[in-house]
C-alpha cells in the first residue's frame, strides 16, 4: 500500500476494561501471576473477545463502503484469494489502482500474510541498516499503525478526513459491533473511532488466516512430505552461501527455534531499474508532484533517514509464487526474472542489458547481482520457492495436508511448474 502520514485527533481514554484485555492480549503482552495479582478474564472468555475484536475486524477489512467513492475495501489489494496481495489482472503495470480507478499509487501493494511477525522499527547497529516496520519503506511500526494509512491516502481508499470515515462507519451494518466490543459511544468522537478500527483490522490479520503455515515446505519440514528432485536441489541452492546464499536475508529463522517466515525483516538498495511502465508517473501533482521526474527514495522518504536511499525492507517468500509481480515497483513479472537479476544485475558489462538502477548510490553488489547460479539452479529455486504457498494439498491423497487452517481460502494461480533447463 502507498504509505502517507496521517494526524488523526487525540482520542480521549479508551473506554471499557474489554477493550484494554484485547489490546493487551492481542498485542501479545505477557503477564506472570506469581507477581502480578490482578484478576485475569478466563481463558475462554479472553478468547471469546479476541474473536469478537477479530470478527469485527474482519468486518471492516472486506467492507467496500468505506471508501470515497464507495466500491473499494483493503481485500481489493489484499485478496485472500491470492495470499492477500492484489490479483495481477486487477494491476496495470504492477500497480493498483484506489477507490477512484484513473488514480494509482507508487507502489505495487504487497502480501499481508504473516505481518504480525514484522517487528517494530529499529536500526541494527551492526549491519548499519534499518529493521522491521511495515509497508515496503518501513514506515508504519505496527498493525495498527499500518491499518489507518489506507483509508486516507487519496490514492487508495481516499477518504478526507477522521470524521469523514467515522459518517461512514455509522452507517455500516455492523455499526452496533462496535459499542459490544469497546464500549458504549465507541463511535461518538472520530480520533477514539479510528483507534478502534484500527485495533480491529490489526486483530483480524493476527489470525490463523493471514499465518497458517500450511505449505508443502511446512509439510515437508514436519516430515509429512518429501520435495521433488527439483525442489531439493532448489533448497539447497537457497542456503547454499556459495550459490544463491538466500537466507542471507531471506532468513529460515530456525537458530532461534521459529518457523521459517523467510525474511531477517532487514532492508537493501538492490539497485533495482525504476518501473517506467508504472502509471504513477502519469499522476496528477496532488498525488505525484515530480511526474515523470519522480525518484522512489524508499527508506530515505523520511528525512530522518538519510543515507538510506533506495533501501527496502525483504519481504517474506511464503506464497511468493501467487504475488506477482514482484518489488516494490512491480518491475518484475516472474520469479525466473527476478533471480535472473540477482544473478547478472552487478555482473560487468551488464549481459543481460538491465535498466540502470533508480537508485545507484549506495547499492548492494556484495548481496546480490553476481550469483553463481545456472539456468537449472534457477528453474530449481523457482520451484523450490512454489512450495511455499499455504494450502498444500498433498498428490497422494489429493487431500489438504493436516496443517491447512480452514478458513484460508484456496489460492489463485502458484500452480504452474518453471522448466527446468539441462546445461
């Protein structure tokens, strides 16, 4: 999604000890009874609330009405059809279009599957670059944060203010779920409004539903499966530090006992060539102000980072091969292409005649651009990279595999195979 800042009014206090309990639970607080002798809800009770929170959520993620004009929900980028990113017959170029379809934002919108597992923002003094944070330039801290910047941004859901959004809020069918879950008068002052509705649309993609791990690679880490030759020899390209060396940023996260979300939430200036297909570029100067002269900065949008430019935060891999196409510009339009790049992107001479970066300061040549991989090492990492797409059936059975979550939808399209090429 296109970031933009917003100023929502101060809400006055949150009301309701319901509402306190989820934000609490629900942002993963922990708390030890053996010092800490408040009373707590039971279990069963906690759960029931989240769920309501959730529900509501949920709710308002698919709601089409709460856009100016109306026809335009969060599912229209983020379809859970296709791992909650934007179906590519619905882009032009790579880039969706908002609630008014002649206006598109600078950004292809990426998957919103497993982004509770994005840590806040910080910089990693080490390696000197900026870690987690949501959206592709890192710029919202949390679910919550992130979930408001949509309904404002006039390229997207383009609704003009707090209290225009709450008129609409008032009149949703679910309106009266509001004051069940947080209280009584939860949609009386527009600031107190949005901080619910972003505590619920934060909620609802804290669900199983945006992070069911239900891939062949799941299957296959928990010994219900086997890959194929291809997708083995993939896998083992992927860690292989002298090939594709992946997990250097794609990270498994198995040393701190975690399942593999594929991504060490860092950020990087590839030196990736501007998508000039884009219709951003054709934007009026209310959206895109320097036209066809526009330079995304990435990170370095906000002045406090200067230095960072034509940095990105590494999205997660899972269901990578449903969300084309790829970067945070949709230059991409297949996985082969992509590591294609990253295998010639830095090599001299440029043999496969890529465009000249956007941003050419500071690119990372070391990481990526000069991979020793053959073309039947890339045919294997895009297959590999197709078994981590959620809702596995298993071939034997023509089955879902045990760990498939219900309410995942099946996902459109992954079901192609790469070729692989014999050298």
């Amino acid at each position: 999604m296109v970031p933009m800042s917003i100023r929502v009014p101060r809400a006055g206090r949150w009301r309701g000890p319901f509402f306190l309990l989820c934000l609490a639970v629900v942002a993963g607080c922990s708390r030890n009874p053996a010092i800490d002798p408040r009373p707590t809800a039971p279990a069963s009770q906690a759960s029931a609330e989240i769920g309501a929170l959730a529900g509501l959520g949920r709710a308002l993620f698919f709601d089409t009405s709460l856009s100016d004009p109306p026809g335009q929900s969060c599912a229209s980028c983020h379809d859970p059809r296709w791992a909650f990113a934007t179906p590519r017959n619905r882009m032009q170029a790579g880039i969706a279009p908002g609630a008014d379809p002649s206006r598109f934002g600078m950004r292809n919108p990426p998957t919103l599957m497993y982004a509770s597992f994005i840590p806040a923002r910080h910089v990693d003094p080490v390696r000197g670059t900026l870690v987690g944070g949501l959206m592709h330039d890192q710029r919202a801290d949390s679910l919550e944060d992130h979930a408001l910047r949509p309904f404002f941004n006039p390229a997207e859901m383009a609704n003009a203010s707090p209290a225009a959004l709450l008129a609409r809020l008032r009149q949703a069918s679910y309106a009266a779920q509001f004051d069940r879950v947080f209280g009584r008068g939860a949609l009386s002052d527009p600031g107190r409004a949005m901080q619910h509705l972003a505590a619920a649309v934060a909620a609802y993609q804290r669900t199983a539903e945006f992070s069911p791990f239900s891939s062949k690679f799941d299957a296959v880490m928990e010994g219900r499966a086997t890959f194929d030759a291809s997708e083995a020899r993939g896998y083992e390209a992927f860690r292989d530090r002298n090939r594709g060396n992946c997990v250097e940023c794609h990270s498994l996260g198995a040393e701190q006992g975690r399942r593999a979300l594929f991504t060490d939430f860092s950020s990087h200036n590839l030196g990736l060539p501007p998508n000039r297909s884009s219709p951003f570029y054709r934007m009026p100067a209310s959206i895109n102000p320097d036209g066809a002269r526009f330079i995304d900065l990435g990170v370095a949008r906000d002045p406090q980072r200067a230095g960072m430019e034509g940095r990105f935060r590494v999205p997660t891999l899972r269901n990578v091969a449903v969300t084309s196409p790829y970067m945070h510009n949709g230059v991409f339009a297949s996985l082969g292409e992509a590591v294609r790049f990253y295998t010639t992107g830095c090599v001299a001479g440029n043999p496969d005649g890529w465009a000249e970066p956007e941003v050419a300061a500071g690119r990372e040549c070391r990481k990526v651009g000069r991979l020793k991989l053959t073309s039947r090492d890339t045919a294997d990492l895009v297959n590999f990279m197709y078994t981590l797409t959620d809702g596995w059936y298993d071939p034997a059975t023509g089955l879902p595999g045990p760990m498939q979550v219900a309410p995942m939808p099946p996902i459109v399209g992954g079901g192609g195979r790469a070729v692989v090429q014999q050298h």
